[in-house]
C-alpha cells in the first residue's frame, strides 16, 4: 500500500502529535536526554500556544504513562472538575435547560496545567524552566499561524468586537484577523509562564519542588486569583443568547488537585487495551471490542461494507450504554465489569442486525434499569461540517473547534499518549492578564437529575477526551489517540482494528480509509443527535458506499482525506516506531 509518508522505524525515540512544531520540540527534548515524560510536557506546551483554537493553558489533559520501572500503565486525570456553586438549582433559576457551550457558565476547574507538572515532576527529568522554554519562546517571538487558526478567527471576529473586548485584545492584533502565516505573538501568556516559573524557583532550588510550587501559585496564587476575579466581575453573553457571569471561583482551583488512577481494561485476543476510567468516554472503545468479539470481524474483509456495517452497529451500542451508564465514579456507580463482561455482550451482539439500526438501545448490565437523557433530538435541518471534530459553537452559531494530541516513547521504554484539550478561544473569553482562555467542558453535563453524567458541583465532567494505549503479550505496545469529540472512539478503533486485523502498519492504518457515525447523542452543546447518519471517506469505494445505503444507512460521503486524526507511536520487534496523520497537513512524528 502506498503511503502519504512512512512509517518511522528506529531504537533511539519517537514522536507523533497534531502539529510539526510540538513534535520537534517533543523530539529535540529526547535528543537533549529528556525522557518521554519531559518530551511530552514540552510538547503539550507548545501546542497550547501553535493551536490556540484547539486547546489552551486553561484547558484539560488525560494522560496515559507505561513506565518500566512500574511496569503498568498509569492514568494522569488532568480533567477539572464542576464549580462548588454549579448546580442544577442554579441553572433552573437562570431559566436554562442545556449548559451553554460557550462563555463563563460551563467553565470548569482547568486541569491541564496540574496534570502536565505532575506528570515531569514524578516521572521527568528536566526542571519546570526548561520543558515550558520552547513554548515561551513561540509565544513571545512568534509561531507561524496556521490557515484553520486565521479562519476560526474569522468566524468569531465580530462577536469578539461586540461582545468579548479582551478577546479582540488578544487575537485581533491591530484590530483585525490575522493572516495565515504570519508571525503571532502571545506576549502576555509567555509573561504569566514566566512568573509562575519565577515563583516557583523562588521558593526552592529542587527540581521535584518546583514543579509542585509552580501547581501551587497556578491553583493557589495569582492565576486562580486573576481567574477567579474575571468570572465574578463579568457578564459575558453565550450561546443562550443572553449575558451570565461565571460559577468558578478561586476557591474552586485551590481545592482541586490532579489525581494518578488505574486504568480501565480489556483483553482482546493477545491484546490488552487501557483506557481512563468513565469520568471520560475511554471505556466505549473497550465496549467496542467487547462486542466485536461476538461476531465474525476477524473473518470478514477488511473495509468492505460489511466490515464498516458491523462495527457502525457496535458502536451504537456502546454509545447508548456511555449515555446510559457513564459518569464520575466518585460520584455515581458504574457497572464496568458488567459492561465488559462476555455473557451481556453476547447477548447486545445480537441486536447487530442486516439492517443499519435508526435505535438508540442501551443495556441492563447486570440486570439494572437504564435511566437515559429525555433529550434525544436531530438537528433542526443544518447538519455540521463534515469532519468537524469537538463543537465550540459560538454565540453565531458557526464555528467549530477540535482537540489536540501526542504520542511519545523513549528508548528506555516510556511511553505516552495524551489528548489535551479546552480552552479554544473561540468558546470562552481571553482573561486579561494571563493571555488564555478557560475549559468549556462543562457543557457536557446534563441538567436533567438522576443520570450519570448530571451536573454537580465538585463531579467531572464525561470528558470525550480519551487517549489510548495497548499492551500486546502483556508487553508495552503502542500508544495512540486522535483528536475528533465524540468520533474519538471511533477513528481510533478503526485504527487499531486495521492493525490488529487489517494487518497494516502504523502509517497504512492512519491513512486507511475512515468512517464515524452520528448516531450518538453529542457531548457538546446543543446535545442533537443524528440517527442513523453515517459519514465515509469518498476513498472507500463506490460499491461498499451503495451497499450501506441499501442497509439503511444515512450515508455522506465526504472529502477523501478528512475524517479521523489519528497519531501513534510503538514498540515492536525491537524497533520504536511512528505514524502521523496527513488529514489538515499539519500532524508530524520525528524519530530516530
């Protein structure tokens, strides 16, 4: 198969992310003696500040480690959780009925910081100074702006000038977008990276130390104050068509801390693949599994119409069981080893039928009654651009956002993959002062009580969030992740089924033909669903596009090479190994 670049191969280290310049700053950590841990943080970094439009400082970061000399897979929960003062009460009282997905209202606790310092100071090497000095750098001397930064930039222009003024001040230099290519500056970001850096040295000389200084004066000093400050003091209009302050308070960040948790876990075949726990979507890749390893996929030809019809039907069940089930398990009981157990997958691998299903049927795992969102609407006609990955709508209702992510190993066997996200500047106002926004995860709770995924205050949100990792033997194999909301599940099993299955490399497996359906309620403002609604590559092929029409799907055939983002590093046969996404011609690996 020819491919649109090769696949990596080397011994020394790899790494794969959604932009060329995080993966060369990944890279030039690796050749500096930096480990993957320390090659990822300055990564994440750098795409903060080279993909504003798809995460941010304020925004949020699952991460998955392997680590030899732990010899397990462990889970950084970089996801902020909901404010003491966001209640369902609350929103009542302010006459609303869906989270807004933009503004202050959804704001959440941003985690992404907490969760990158933790991960250098108990597995890196480097101080705080050096792993954040390549992205202060590309926010104080500039970054090349990318062509979907100037266009998302376009589609918010007037509302930043109506309605959000410290906005226009940050990203409209000169008062006006700026054009593709041109040099950006964030200046008063790479000064609020420089003081926390400062104070953090300040009060001690030891590395490890620093970096918990530098999560204390984030979420206990002058950047939880500044947050704080702005939500209270400010009524900033969004997507509800009216103004409202925020709920986050600076007490809300001083009483968050990021945690390191177990994986969720599924073995199929020789493979076991580890996901976050149902604070995040992760599991619904293992539900996928769990019910294909019901039916004949194994034997059945690789991107054929079967092949697509079946897994599409999969992952409608394990979507209605996400919406059924999934929440914050300090909060509500998730039946997971129920979910995953063989005996109720066999009997959900029934309902997978000749026909494309226009249901949305969740389980009775283990028995139990499903309670599920009264909310299951279609869109009122417009449907989203094809591809569009997470929804930032804002207040006019056109544009749209996605996430980021990054795959790192070394050759001493670490390995990484991390999916940040929030903070896009086209879903929350600029706080002046600090040069970034805040996470609008927030809008994935429901306000509806009872369910699993509804708002409380102190509870995570059910992040779509949800990086990727597979041991093969019971050995460290490869980590892998995509941008993409809700789709993130589904490119990614697509991918590891073309491996596993396929019998693809990393490279042919990424620039295989993709797929997603929208049958699924959205995790994102305004939360419509589209029964029955299949998008495909055009690469796919007449014939296998016309037999899925005959079955029943709501078939779009979209641009050859626009769904799925999909990133990985490996380590097989001795050898560590990379793949990128060409899809938007900006995902990179480097390696040696």
């Amino acid at each position: 198969m020819l491919t649109t670049r090769p696949e990596l191969v080397g011994d020394f280290g790899m790494v794969a992310s959604t932009h060329w310049l995080a993966s060369s700053t990944g890279m030039s950590v690796l050749e500096r003696g930096g480990n993957a841990a320390d090659a990822a943080a300055a990564a994440a970094f750098v795409l903060q500040v080279v993909e504003p439009h798809l995460n941010g400082p304020g925004g949020d970061a699952p991460i998955l480690l392997w680590d030899d000399n732990a010899n397990a897979v462990s889970v950084i929960c970089g996801q902020g959780v909901a404010p003491q003062a966001a209640t369902i009460g609350r929103f009542d009282e302010l006459g609303l009925d869906l989270v807004p997905g933009t503004g202050l209202l959804p704001a959440v606790v941003p985690g992404a910081f907490g969760a990158w310092t933790l991960l250098v100071e108990r597995w890196g090497s480097w101080t705080l100074r050096d792993v954040l000095e390549p992205a202060v750098h590309l926010a104080e001397a500039g970054h090349p702006l990318l062509r979907r930064v100037s266009a998302a930039l376009g589609t918010v222009e007037e509302m930043f000038r109506r309605d959000w003024p410290t906005s226009a001040a940050t990203w409209l230099p000169d008062g006006k977008v700026p054009a593709p290519g041109v040099r950006f500056r964030n200046p008063v970001l790479a000064e609020t990276y420089r003081r926390v850096v400062a104070e953090a040295e300040a009060r001690t000389t030891e590395r490890a130390g620093q970096l918990a200084a530098a999560r204390d004066v984030w979420y206990r000093g002058f950047v939880a104050e500044a947050i704080g400050d702005f939500c209270a003091n400010n009524e900033i209009m969004d997507t509800s068509g009216r103004p409202h302050r925020g709920l986050l308070t600076a007490q809300d960040l001083a009483d968050w801390e990021p945690a390191v948790e177990e994986p969720t876990t599924f073995q199929y075949g020789d493979y076991t693949v580890a996901k976050t726990g149902p604070w995040g979507q992760g599991p619904v890749f293992l539900q996928q599994l769990a019910l294909l390893a019901q039916t004949d996929l194994a034997d059945t030809e690789h991107l054929s119409a079967d092949w697509v019809h079946t897994i599409t039907e999969a992952s409608k069940l394990a979507f209605a069981d996400r919406e059924a089930w999934y929440g914050d398990p300090r909060f509500v009981d998730v039946p997971l080893a129920d979910l995953l157990d063989p005996a109720y997958n066999v009997e959900r691998a029934r309902l997978i039928g000749a026909k494309a299903s226009m249901d949305n049927v969740p389980g009775r795992p283990g028995g139990r009654t499903p309670v599920m969102p009264t909310r299951w609407s279609t869109p009122d006609g417009s449907r989203p651009a094809a591809g569009a990955g997470e929804p930032t709508i804002a207040p006019n209702g056109d544009t749209r956002g996605d996430t980021c992510h990054l795959d790192v190993v070394d050759q001493n066997g670490m390995m990484i993959s991390a999916t940040p996200s929030g903070g896009w500047f086209q879903s929350s106002p600029t706080i002046p002062g600090l040069g970034f926004c805040l996470s609008m995860r927030g809008q994935m709770f429901w306000l509806e009580e009872g369910l699993p995924n509804s708002l409380q205050p102190g509870k995570r949100p059910r992040t779509t969030l949800t990086p990727s990792f597979a041991l093969r033997d019971g050995k460290p194999w490869m980590a892998f992740g995509t941008p993409g909301g809700d789709m993130q599940d589904q490119w990614t099993l697509h991918f590891f089924l073309n491996v596993m299955h396929g019998g693809q490399n990393l490279q042919e497996a990424i620039d295989a033909p993709d797929f997603h359906s929208l049958h699924m309620a959205s995790s994102f403002y305004p939360r419509t669903a589209e029964p029955g609604r299949l998008l495909v590559e055009e690469r796919l092929g007449a014939q296998a596009i016309a037999e899925l029409q005959r079955r029943g799907h709501d078939v779009s055939v979209v641009d050859p090479w626009s769904l799925g983002r999909v990133s990985a590093v490996a380590r097989d046969g001795g050898w560590l190994k990379a793949g990128s996404n060409p899809r938007g011609a900006q995902g990179y690996a480097a390696g040696r």
